[in-house]
C-alpha cells in the first residue's frame, strides 16, 4: 500500500479539470491510465524523469476505480484531498453543501484516532 500514491492521483487529478471529468465518466478507466502514464513520473519535474516501481495494490485501485471515499480515508489516503476531488466531482449533483454533508456521514463511523495520514 501507497499512501503516497493514493494522494498523488488525488493531488494531481483534482488540479486538472479534463482528469476530474474523465474520473466522474470513467472512473475505473481514469485509474488505469492515471497509473500506467502519471504514476511514476515525479511531481515538479521536467519531463523525462520518472521512477519504475509505484503501482496501486488491488484494494487501493477498486477503491479508486468505484470512487469509494470511506475506504480512501480507511486507507489514509488525506481527508482534504478526497475531499477537494469529490466535492469537484460530485458537488453539481448535490443541493449546496449536500455533498459535504453526505461525505461526513459516510464518514462518520470512523473514530479518533483517525487513520494515520502521514505520508
């Protein structure tokens, strides 16, 4: 497990408004891309520099594929950025604020100690 990565595509998809599309309509697709062709190359970096070995294990990758935010939190991905992504996805679905609201209580059966975020 990555918690790296996890926030990586979150990180790195919200801040790009075709890859938030893209993730709403094809989520499981998005993730299969986002990680053969954005997964190891380095944040901040001119092209041409990349690892070789980030890869999504198949918890993390269903997780993402079936947008499932509880399990992303569960799996430390950072409640910010899940939250940022989700709200940019799927807030236009919802009356004002709603989305907030349906997030909280999906994640309401989680107790302090929240999982460990750090990365």
């Amino acid at each position: 497990m990555s918690k790296y990565l996890l926030d990586k595509f979150l990180f790195t998809v919200d801040r790009d408004p075709e890859l938030v599309e893209r993730y709403r309509e094809d989520p499981r697709g998005t993730v299969t891309m986002w990680e053969a062709d954005y997964a190891n190359r380095i944040l901040n970096c001119h092209d041409g520099e990349s690892s070789t070995w980030l890869r999504f294990d198949d918890v993390e990758r269903e997780a993402l594929a079936t947008h499932d935010y509880p399990a992303l939190f569960g799996l430390g991905a950072h409640p910010f950025l899940t939250l940022t992504l989700f709200i940019a996805m799927f807030e236009r679905d919802h009356e004002p604020l709603g989305f907030q609201l349906e997030y909280a209580q999906r994640l309401a059966h989680f107790a302090m100690p929240y999982p460990d975020i750090a990365t």
